[in-house]
C-alpha cells in the first residue's frame, strides 16, 4: 500500500458523463489529465470544455463498452496518453424478475459491468506498472462495484451478479499485484444520488438516504492506497455481515494456496 498520496498524470474515467463519474472528475486535481468516456457525447464535450485548464489534457470519447471495436480503441488510445490512473466506473442495471426483463439488457449489463472491467484492466494495468516502476511512481486502479457485491439480490438478479464480480475480481487482483506498484481499489458504494435508480426503472423513493456522489468520489480518492474495499458508511452495516467481516483474510489465505499449488503443478 501507498504510504504517500501519488499524484496521477492521466486519468482514464468510464462513465464520466454523469453520477460518480463525473464526480471523480470534479474530485480529480487540476493536475491530472483526463480521458473521459461515455455515450453522451453532448455532455462530455461540454465536460472537456469545464475541465480544460492550460497544460492540462482532457480528451473525450463518446463510445458504449459494450462493444469490443470502441473498447479496442479506448484502449489504444489509453495506451497512447500513458495512463497512470484507471477508473471503471461505467455500469447500469435493470430492475425487475430476470425472466421478465429484455435478455439483451441483461447481456448488455455483463459486457459492461464485466467484460469490459477486465478488457480494460487486463489491457492498461501491465503497461501503467510498468511505467510507475521506471518512474519510482505509484498506478492507481479503481473498479466501482456496489454495496449489493455482497449478497444476492432477487430483481436485481444479474446486476448484483456483476457487482459481486468486480469486487471479487478486485481483491483478488489487489493480492496478485501487492509487490507492484500500483494500488488497487474495490469502491462499494450505496443508494447514490445519481440517474442510476431512474435508468434503472427503480422506485426514487430510495434515494431519501442516498449519499452524494461527489462525497462517494472523494472518499474513493482518499482510500486509494490505503484499503482495498470501500464501503459507503451508510450501509456499511448491510454489506458487512459476519459472513463477510474476515473477507481480506480469506483473500490473502486464497492467493497464498493458490501460489503453492500453481508452484507445485508446474
């Protein structure tokens, strides 16, 4: 873990045109460049307009990850800009009985919320290793996951599926990676303030308790290189069940048998 905040070149932000993306954008300093990524093109021009600064670079690619053509060219592009912060951010869900809902947004939400998480992460993260090693630099990757990572969720079947996805694929990734440069974060948030829930075809009636995003971007921000996982305080007590309370300990006790039988079998 980070021991001193590292200060990131550039940014690569999905899901930057709204919500908790763009809310790590605002929580970005002016210092850091920026790649923002969305399929509103509208708002995230208007974005690389607000967050222009001289010296700084902020470039736009209005593009859906679900389709592997735009996620080749983020990635090239990414590779490009030598990336030193990567934050999946992008995702959505569809409320509703999982036989009911329209199997081709189902689909959609596992290109998103996975596929193109381990696209990307698998793409980026040796080449940003690689430059904070030569540099004496830290990488910094964040995956949004989602305080329903940690429990089944009836009518919100394939989202919450996703969810629990990019927070085990995130710790397991933190321990694979703890000797490299780079500081892996699993942030977990909440009921947010965002267009989320109306997208989704939710009841608003859940965001009376909602956080900010903008206080949820932050609080990644400052957890980075510091934990591993992220859990929005407000519902830290639903997501941190016993079950779940020596999660990190059975992470590092896998990733340490997991290397002994690899070394074995080979």
């Amino acid at each position: 873990m980070a021991t001193t905040k590292p200060e990131y070149r550039m940014a690569v932000v999905t899901g930057a045109s709204s919500g908790i993306g763009e809310s790590f954008v605002k929580s970005l300093p002016a210092s850091t460049g920026l790649l923002l990524t969305g399929r509103n093109e509208e708002r995230l021009d208007a974005m690389r307009r607000r967050y222009a600064r001289d010296g700084r670079t902020v470039e736009i690619m209005a593009l859906d990850l679900a389709s592997e053509t735009d996620r080749r060219n983020l990635i090239e592009r990414a590779g490009a800009l030598k990336v030193d912060l990567l934050i999946n951010n992008a995702g959505f869900g569809a409320f509703g009985p999982f036989l009911e809902n329209d199997a081709a947004a189902e689909l959609g939400m596992v290109a998103v919320n996975v596929t193109a998480v381990v696209d990307l992460t698998h793409a980026l993260l040796p080449g940003m290793i690689d430059r904070a090693a030569r540099s004496g630099q830290r990488a910094g990757l964040i995956i949004v996951s989602s305080v329903v990572a940690f429990t089944p969720v009836p009518m919100f079947a394939t989202y919450a599926a996703t969810k629990a996805f990019e927070l085990s694929f995130a710790e397991a990734l933190a321990d694979e990676v703890s000797n490299a440069p780079v500081d892996v974060l699993a942030l977990c948030p909440g009921a947010t303030r965002t267009e989320f829930f109306n997208r989704a075809g939710m009841s608003l009636s859940i965001l009376r308790r909602a956080e900010e995003p903008d206080d949820v971007a932050r609080k990644a921000l400052r957890a980075l290189g510091r934990q591993r996982v992220l859990v929005s305080p407000g519902n830290a007590r639903f997501a941190l069940t016993p079950a779940n309370w020596r999660r990190r300990l059975l992470v590092v006790g896998a990733g340490r048998y997991m290397r002994f039988v690899g070394r074995r079998d080979r």
